[in-house]
C-alpha cells in the first residue's frame, strides 16, 4: 500500500498538467443531461447507459464512459443534494490536492469498478455484471473529505450542526451495512462494489493513517513511560513542598528561591539521577547528581 501511495505523489508531482481541472463540474452537468434525457425518453435509455463488458465486445464502447453519469438518484430534490455535495466535496479535495491526484483519485475508482465488472462478467456473466452509476466513488471522496478535515462541521437536515468525521463514521458503518447484505442475497457484484471504493481510499491514505498510529502510539508511550510517570509524581510532589515551603523552586547549588529571586529562571537537569532543580547560574555548572 505504502509503494502505491508513494507512486501515486510521484506520479503527481512529475506530471503537474495532468487531469482535467475542476473535473467535478464536467461529472455534475454530464448528471444532469442525462437524468434530464432519461426523463424526456421515460427512461427507455437506462439500459443502454450502465458498464456491461458483454456489450462492450458487442462494440457499445459508450458504456465504457456512460455509467459514469448516471445519477445515484432519480428523485429531483435528493438529486439536486447529491449534486452539489458531489460538486463542493470535489472541489475542496482538488484544491487540497491539486488537479493531478484529485483526477487519480476519481480515475482510479472508475477503473477499479470497470475491472469490477470484467471480472463479475466473467465469473458470473453478463446479466449479474452491469453497473449503474460511481454511488460508491462518491462515497469514497467523502472518506477522504473526512480524512482531511474531520473537524469540519455540516449542517444534518439543515439545522443540526456535525462534525464530519461522525459523519464519516456512518459512512463507513453503510460501507459495512451494503456489503453483508450483498453477501446475505448472494449479489457478489454489489458486495465488491464498495470494497474497491474503500480499497482505493486506503491507496491514497495510507502513508496518512500509518503515520497517524505511529504518532498516537508514541503518545500512548510516553504517557506510560517511566520517566514521564516519575515526572508527573515528581511534579505533584514539588507543588505539594512549594506550598508547604513557601516556594516552587530552590537551586541546589546556591539554595535561592524563585519566592526570593522572583525573576531569576530555573531548570531541571536532565543527566543527573532524579529530578534536581538549578537557577539559570547553575544549570549548566554543576556537579550531576548520580544518586
């Protein structure tokens, strides 16, 4: 994955024209037309629009592209949210991005689901192969939407504000939720469906989520390390003894406080055995404690 994630940057990087800038807006109006067109023929073009590998060796090339446009929804208003979700969440991860990983992105989810269908149409033929519509592609951009600004906050139902990455965990539970159900009715297609989308988010977010668990790992660590619990016990103990003496620091060298010397700095010496206070004149001129 890592490999993958890495040629993927180098790809961009290398390649700084490639893709189509502002591609969401070329999926957004090729979604209109053709809900648009469907509507004006009462839909007699659904069946010719979706991948099927059969037809496309049958020379019904267009369906290599055509699925692609294919609303996830027929109903105007839920057409018209998806839409501009599509579109705003798309345009957010280009400029995070930029033009050439954005448009691998996207163009690496739509050729992992044609391969998704070559391969349904040969294990399963070609009536159980056919795929209407990126409904899980654009799930996928909204896990990586998710993954880049999971404090970013939505308005559920217009008026409930959210945090994205709770959103994004209901995304991921309806990934889990589509997939054993395709499993339960024995539709393999359907169940491989989301699969390659979130196996594509995790190519492009790997080196992210890997780095994340190093980092929370190290935290984890030096929390329980022993040094830092002694730290802490050390520290407690200190403000116990400051308000008991009547100060919080005391050089152990020249025995000046900072009730006393109230500007004067102090630190604690890290090379000598336990945790032994010095005033800015001493810290570095000292003899280290080994006991």
């Amino acid at each position: 994955m890592k490999k993958l994630n890495d040629a993927v940057d180098r790809f961009a990087f290398s390649h700084p024209n490639f893709g189509v800038p502002n591609l969401m807006r070329y999926i957004v109006a090729g979604n209109v037309i053709v809900f648009l067109l469907l509507r004006l023929t009462n839909y007699a073009l659904f069946p010719f629009l979706g991948f099927n590998w059969g037809e496309v060796l049958h020379l019904q090339l267009w369906r290599l592209v055509s699925f692609i446009f294919v609303p996830d929804t027929f109903d105007p208003f839920s057409l018209i949210l998806s839409l501009y979700f599509t579109y705003f969440i798309g345009n957010l991860l280009e400029r995070e991005w930029g033009t050439p990983k954005f448009n691998l992105y996207y163009l690496s989810g739509v050729v992992l689901t044609i391969l998704t269908g070559i391969i349904s149409y040969y294990a399963f033929g070609s009536s159980a192969s056919t795929i209407y519509s990126t409904y899980y592609i654009g799930m996928s951009m909204f896990l990586a939407f998710a993954a880049l600004y999971p404090d970013a906050q939505v308005l559920l139902f217009f008026f409930i504000p959210l945090k994205v990455k709770w959103l994004a965990l209901a995304d991921a539970a309806l990934f889990a939720v589509d997939i054993i159900s395709a499993l339960l009715r024995m539709d393999f297609v359907s169940a491989l469906l989301p699969v390659i989308a979130l196996l594509n988010f995790l190519v492009f977010f790997w080196s992210d989520m890997t780095e994340a668990l190093g980092r929370r790992r190290q935290m984890s660590r030096h929390r329980n390390s022993h040094q830092t619990i002694q730290f802490k016990s050390a520290v407690k103990q200190q403000q116990k003894k400051a308000a008991q003496q009547g100060y919080r620091h005391k050089c152990c060298v020249c025995g000046r406080t900072d009730t006393d010397f109230p500007d004067l700095e102090f630190r604690y010496c890290s090379k000598c055995a336990g945790y032994h206070c010095f005033c800015q004149d001493h810290i570095y001129n000292h003899v280290h404690f080994t006991e």
